[in-house]
C-alpha cells in the first residue's frame, strides 16, 4: 500500500527548484525574483531549447512556463516535459485571458493557469502547491519501485521455494500424499508412488480405500480424512499407525506411521472461498521385519515367563511322589519293578513341562503354510488349562463342523491366539475367589478369510485408551502386563495379509476379531461354505 506523505515530511524538504521560461526578460526576472525570495531555487530560460537543456541538466520540481513564446510555444513545452518526466507539474503562465488557451493548457495536463499580471501570493501559493504535488508524487515513486523491487524479489524467492519443494516433494524418504475433501487423492510424491507400486495416473482421483488397511480401532481412513476436512469443530491434526496395502500380491503389507494436516488454499487471489486440502506424510522403516521380530521374542519370552511359574508348581507337584517312590524303594517297602511304571510315567510329565517352557525359545525356520484354527486354539486351551490359567472361568468354544485352514505359520498363528486368550483371562481378574467370568472364542469361516473372535466379558477398556492399545508397551493392567501382546498380534496379522479390530465398552467387555487369509488348500478342499 502506498502511503500518503504528511505536511511535516513534506515541508521538512528543501523548498524545490523551478524552471522560469519567459521569452520577456523583464518578466522573467521579476518571477524568479519573487520565487527566489520564498526559498525556491530559481533557473531561467528564454525559450524551449533552453529550457530543455536546462531541464536535462539538473533535477527540477515545477516549470513555470509563458505560453506564447518565439520557437516554440508553452504547450510545446509542456508536451517535451510530459514525454521525459509525466510527474512534474508545469504551470501556464501568459497575458492571454482566453478560455481557449486555458482549454489547451488544462487538455494538455498543465498543473495551473496563471494570467498576468500575476500577484507575488498567487504565484507564490500555486507554485508552493506545485512542488507539494511534485513531492507527494516523487514518494509514490519512490514507495512503488520499492514495491517493485520487493515484488520481484519474492517472485523469484517463490520461484526458488517453488523449484526447493518440487524437489523435497519427490526426493523425501517419506511419503507424501494430498487429499481433497472428498478423500479422493490428488497428488502424491513419488516415494509413495514407489512404495504402493502404482503409477501416479490410476491413483488419482481414486479412493485410498485399496491402498490402506482399516485401522483396528478407528476404521478406514477414509472417515478419517473426511473428518478433518469437512468437521470444523473436529481437530486439524492427526498422527496414527496405519498399513500400507502395495499392488501386487506378492508384495508385504508395509507399517507405517502417517500425519495428517489440514491445510486451506484460496481458489483465487482475492477471493474468500478456499479449497480444503488434507496432506498427509507418510513415514516407514524398510527395517520394520527385524524389530517385529525382536518384538515378537520379547512376547514370546513373556509368555514363557507367565507359564513358567504354573509348570514349575506342576513339576513340583509330580517330584513329590518320585521322591516318596525312592524312599518306598530304599525301605524296600516296595519292590522297584512295582513302582517303575509309576515313576516313568513321572518323569513323563516333568519332562513334557520342561519341553512346554523351552519350545518357544528353540530355533526354528519360520514356514508359512495351511494351519489350522480349531487345533491351535484346541492346544493352547490345553496348555493354558495344564498351566492353570483358566480355572474358575467359564470358556466357550464354537468352532465349525470343517476345518479352518489360514496361511500362517504355526507359531504366529499360536502368537496370535494366546495372546487374544490371555487377554482375556485378564480382563476378568481373580473374581474374588468366585467365578472369574466367561471368555467366548469362535473360530468361522469369511472367504477369502478365516476368523478367530475372542470376547470377554471383564471391566472393558476406558475410551481414552483404546486408541493406544496397539502401540507397543502401553499397557491397561498396570505392573502386571507388558504392553506387548496387542502389538504383536497387530503386527503378525499385518505381515500375514490379515485385519484385526477390537471393540469396547468399559465395564461390559472386549471383542477382538482377526480376519486371517485362508489356505489355498481350504479353497481347492471346498471346505467352506462360501
């Protein structure tokens, strides 16, 4: 914006220089002199070429010029000046009273019309306004070329920050991907492009429905998205895991952590409507496989931990009567070949309690192939049973006529379950020494998938804290859990292809449900009714 100068500013500047034409010396004299005894500087000319030469010679502010003058006239005048410099005022000055020569000297841009004779304070007062007006006009030149310049500047610091982000856009590790309001995608860089092995054509305005799995808690992303650019009230913000579902089958699904702006673009300058954007960076760590597996031995380890104290009592108790059988033997109160039966079948159970705590921790070549649900689930019950975890609980198992082959390996598979069980075995508490409560587990077919669905009726999860039940080592049972199983689970089912979700209600229970890929042998077999 250019700023209007003020009076003080104005007059705190020299009274400024003007340029006297006057073919008459007599009358040329008597003008500067009056000027001159105002403050004005004062150069004299008694034509137009010495008034040019003149004007090019130094910096004028007003021309005071005759009108009818020999070799050119004050309109001559006038129009050189307009042509080198539109800005400075040139006053008309002549005996003719005529209102046609005042006509052409105002059609001609003269600032003034004087006639002669003319008074010391008329000259002096339109002069004086003069260079005002040629004062104000130099500051707006001066504040419109330092916009100029500025706007200039900016173009090409645009320009650079324009080339800067094209380049940032497509070279960043992360993923970036931009929304608009109806959640259909509009651009995206090329890491992402590269990642979910799609050209940047067939993504476009499509849905992001096939590129991202359901979150476990708050569903597809697509809600997500929707209601952060459209719900005012809602927060502009969001940050969450999610997984990356690339082309091609043969491709891993891909954790990742994804942030979420809102971001308002107007449609044009000056307009008040704007486009409501939603971008997106999209940050994941091609070393994910080593840390799930690491995370996923420490689980492992936990759970030997859990089971361990149940086994060690069940050893303790079958050493009992090994040691009264020995003692039996050594009073010869018994004959040994009596008793031998007795004390292999002993050492039986021992050495099966020892092989349940050490299985986990052997290596072994990760196999993925058809896997049983029913049997899992059939197995870990009875380890969780041996081990006496379920005791004083209600657990009902429904599980279908036909097998439920997922492609899995054995122990993700055992992974996944148990650790959904013994979740729930600890939502119900110790029940103050009665009944603990129920665990329902069902096992059903949902071509292309198989479900296990583990439900509790126990204290539940609190709002607050369900979306956290998937970040590892946050826990809801305090200093008696890991923050590990959910996590694992979540994870698992991610790198098999699968889905998890859970569902809430504090002091009514939770329901896990995990969607597993069948076996290729279940669809060949025709074992499930689709």
């Amino acid at each position: 914006m250019i700023m209007e100068p003020d009076s003080d500013s104005l007059h705190a500047d020299p009274p400024g220089r003007v340029l006297v034409v006057d073919d008459d010396d007599l009358v040329g004299t008597a003008l500067s002199q009056s000027l001159s005894r105002e403050g004005f500087r004062v150069d004299l000319a008694t034509n137009v070429d010495e008034a040019l030469a003149l004007f090019n010679s130094g910096s004028i502010d007003v021309v005071l010029t005759d009108l009818i003058m020999p070799g050119g006239t004050g309109i001559d005048l006038l129009r050189h000046v307009e042509t080198r410099d539109p800005m400075i005022p040139v006053i008309i000055i002549t005996a003719d009273d005529s209102v046609r020569a005042a006509a052409e000297a105002v059609r001609e841009r003269a600032f003034d019309y004087l006639t002669k004779p003319v008074s010391r304070a008329e000259l002096t007062e339109a002069v004086q306004r003069a260079v005002v007006t040629r004062r104000k006009s130099q500051i707006r030149r001066r504040e419109r070329e330092s916009l100029i310049r500025d706007h200039r500047r900016l173009e090409i610091q645009n320009k650079r920050r324009s080339a800067l982000l094209s380049v940032l856009f497509n070279r960043a590790m992360e993923g970036i991907i931009i929304w608009d309001h109806r959640a259909m995608l509009v651009d995206a860089s090329e890491s992402f492009v590269t990642l979910v092995d799609e050209p940047l054509s067939k993504l476009l305005n499509r849905d992001i429905e096939h590129l991202f799995e359901p979150h476990p808690i708050d569903g597809p992303l697509r809600g997500r998205i929707l209601a952060l650019s459209n719900e005012l009230d809602a927060p502009r913000q969001w940050r969450g895991d999610v997984t990356v579902r690339p082309n091609g089958r043969r491709r891993a699904h891909v954790p990742a952590r994804l942030s979420l702006s809102v971001c308002e673009m107007p449609t044009e300058v000056g307009e008040a409507d704007s486009h409501s954007y939603v971008v997106g960076l999209l940050s994941y760590d091609h070393e994910h496989a080593e840390r799930s597996r690491q995370l996923q031995l420490a689980d492992r380890l936990t759970r030997i931990g859990l089971m361990a104290g149940s086994a060690a009592h069940e050893i303790k108790n079958d050493l009992a009567p090994l040691v009264g059988y020995l003692s039996l033997t050594e009073s010869e109160e018994l004959h040994a070949r009596e008793i031998m039966p007795l004390m292999r079948e002993g050492v039986r159970r021992i050495r099966a309690h020892v092989e349940q705590i050490l299985e986990p921790l052997r290596p072994r070549i990760r196999a993925r192939g058809p896997v049983s649900l029913p049997d899992t689930i059939a197995g870990i019950l009875s380890d969780l049973e041996r081990a006496g975890r379920t005791r004083r609980t209600q657990v009902e198992v429904d599980t279908p006529s036909d097998d439920v082959l997922v492609h899995a390996d054995k122990d993700e598979l055992y992974q996944i379950a148990v650790n959904l069980i013994l979740n729930a075995l600890d939502a119900l508490g110790d029940g103050g020494g009665a009944q603990r409560g129920t665990v329902q587990i069902r096992v059903s077919h949902a071509p292309p998938f198989g479900v296990l669905e583990v439900r509790d009726d126990g204290v539940g999860i609190a709002e607050p804290d369900r979306a956290r039940v998937f970040e590892p080592f946050f826990t809801t049972k305090g200093q008696g859990g890991t923050g590990l199983g959910l996590p694992v689970v979540h994870d698992i089912v991610r790198s098999l292809r699968g889905r998890v979700s859970l569902t809430s209600v504090e002091h009514e229970g939770t329901s896990v449900r995990v969607q597993l890929p069948l076996s290729r042998a279940s669809h060949e077999s025709g074992a499930f009714v689709g």
